[in-house]
C-alpha cells in the first residue's frame, strides 16, 4: 500500500520561511518524478515544483528563485524549502509521486 504524507505546513509572516517534508512508503520512490501543488481557496490546483528521478527541477515563474525542491531518495522524501514567502502563497500544499497524492498541508501567510 503506498502512503504519501506532507508535513511542515504554518502559519508564517510575510517573508519567512517553511520547509515543507513529503514522505513516501510502499513505492520505489527513487524512480519517479515528484511534484509539489498547491490549491488556494476559489482557485484550481497548479504545479509549484517538480523534481525528477535525477536532480532536473522545474518551476513555477511564482516562485522561482524563492522555493527549492529536492529529494532524499534514502529516505523516500522530497522537501519544499520557501523562503520570502508573501501572502499569495497561502494555499494547501499537496505533493504528488506517480499518481498518488497526499492529504496536503496549510500554508498560510500573513502579511
């Protein structure tokens, strides 16, 4: 059974900084592509970051050049470090491995 759990989502004030965890079981984690979402309330869910099976990363022009993602194979987890976070960035954060989805984490920022 695979299991994809998100952790590490707050509240912060504007410019602060979170990292967020996503860790995995039940799969070959090392294999896949791993992404990270996020859903804001009223609006549609849309890709933030994504990592691949190596250390390609893509990202959202949002929030390049403020979030990171990477992943420790060793231990089955891809993380979301973002830092200079502004209000817009409130959202739940889901992180994605194969076709499995986690519950997601809130993030909210407070300006």
């Amino acid at each position: 059974q695979v299991h994809v759990v998100e952790s590490g989502g707050e509240l912060v004030q504007a410019g602060g900084s979170l990292r967020l965890s996503c860790a995995t079981s039940g799969l070959t984690f090392g294999v896949y592509s791993t992404g990270w979402y996020r859903q804001a309330p009223g609006k549609e869910r849309e890709l933030v970051a994504l990592i691949r099976s190596g250390t390609v990363t893509n990202y959202s022009d949002s929030v390049k050049g403020r979030f990171t993602i990477s992943r420790d194979n060793a231990k089955n987890t891809v993380y979301l470090q973002m830092n200079s976070l502004k209000p817009e960035d409130t959202a739940v954060y889901y992180c994605r491995v194969s076709v499995y989805w986690g519950q997601g984490t809130q993030v909210t920022v407070s300006s």
